[in-house]
C-alpha cells in the first residue's frame, strides 16, 4: 500500500471527527478504489476526502469523512469535493449526513439536502442507517428512541448531531 494512505488516514484521524473503522488507511484506500470516494491529491499526497459509504439498507447511503488538509482550508474544497461526492450516487438512492460540524451542516444544506428534526429522525431513516439496529431495552419501545438518551453517550465528545437528507 503506498505511503499516502497512512498519511492520509493519520491526518485525519488527528481531526477527532471521525469513526476509526471508517478511516484506517485500508478503509480510505478500498472506498477510493471502489468508487465510494472522492479526493484531490499534489504530487504524492491526498489532500482533500470525502466518502460515501454503503449502510446496511441498500436504499440508503451516508456521506461522512469530508476532510480537507489544514493548510487549503478555507478555500471551498469542502463545496467542490460535494459537487463530486454527488455524482457517485446513483439514481433512485437515498443519502444521509450526520454531523456535528457547523460547516458540513452548511454544505450539505447548500447541495439540496434538507435537515431532519431531531423528532422526524427515525421516520425519515430507518434506524439501521443513523445508529444500527438498537441493542438497549428502551422504556418506551421504539418511539421513546426518537429521542434517545443513548445517542448523546455514545459520542458525547463531539456534540448535538444534526441530520440532512436527500433523494436522488
Ligand atoms: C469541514 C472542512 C472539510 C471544510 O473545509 P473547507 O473546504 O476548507 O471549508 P471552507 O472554509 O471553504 O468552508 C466550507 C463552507 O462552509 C462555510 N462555513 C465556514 N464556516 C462556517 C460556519 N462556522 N458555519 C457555517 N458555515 C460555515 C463556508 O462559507 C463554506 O461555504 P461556501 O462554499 O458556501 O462559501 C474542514 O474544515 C475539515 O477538514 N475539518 C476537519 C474535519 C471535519 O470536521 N469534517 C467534517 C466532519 S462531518
């Protein structure tokens, strides 16, 4: 495997923002290889990435792991990498973004996406996309998971999450 992608996965495993699984240098490099992945390289080195990752629904897809190298930041890579992502997903799939950062908010709001009330989450995407099948004795049942305590602990450094889809 070339040097790039342990590079890569290091930067952005350095961010914090991200799920581990999702971003081990084999993970970033198959996805790319896979079609699942947009990115911009100089000379030997990735500097910008964006996935587009498979869930367990086969009408559902989620886009995570937008991240662009510390020194361009700040020039809109983010918005043209999107306009790229996009172009990967077929016709008829749905897409899913969770995220907790203001900027991948306004990106995904920019390019069409419409944001999901925290009451609305799990009518407009089943559970196995956002969180997986749950695994908890929810007093309640199901509904009482609309807002479920268990989302907040289970990243509780990275803040409230807020949800944006779209159908292409
Ligand atoms: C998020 C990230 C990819 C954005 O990189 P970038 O392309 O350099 O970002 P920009 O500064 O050009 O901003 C992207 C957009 O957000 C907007 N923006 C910037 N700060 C903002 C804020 N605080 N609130 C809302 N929008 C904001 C910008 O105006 C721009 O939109 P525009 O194209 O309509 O003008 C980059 O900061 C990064 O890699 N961060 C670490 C990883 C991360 O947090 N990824 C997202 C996790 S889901």
């Amino acid at each position: 495997m070339s040097k790039k992608w342990q590079v890569l996965a290091e930067r952005m495993r350095g961010t914090g923002k991200f799920m581990e699984s999702r971003i081990t240098p084999t993970s970033l490099m198959q996805a790319y290889q896979q079609n699942k992945s947009v990115l911009i390289e100089d000379q030997y080195e990735i500097v910008a990435y964006a996935g587009v990752w498979s869930t367990p629904d086969p009408r559902w897809l989620e886009f995570g792991a937008i991240w662009v190298s510390d020194e361009r930041r700040g020039n809109r890579i983010s918005s043209q990498m999107y306009v790229e992502r996009m172009k990967l997903v077929p016709s008829g799939y749905s897409v899913c973004s969770i995220t907790s950062s203001d900027q991948a908010a306004h990106l995904a709001l920019k390019h069409g996406f419409v944001e999901v009330g925290r009451d609305e989450w799990f009518r407009a995407v089943p559970s196995v996309v956002s969180c997986g099948p749950c695994d908890r004795d929810i007093p309640g049942g199901y509904n009482y998971k609309l807002h479920c305590p268990y989302r907040a602990e289970r990243r509780p450094d990275i803040g409230i999450c807020r949800m944006f889809i779209k159908t292409f």
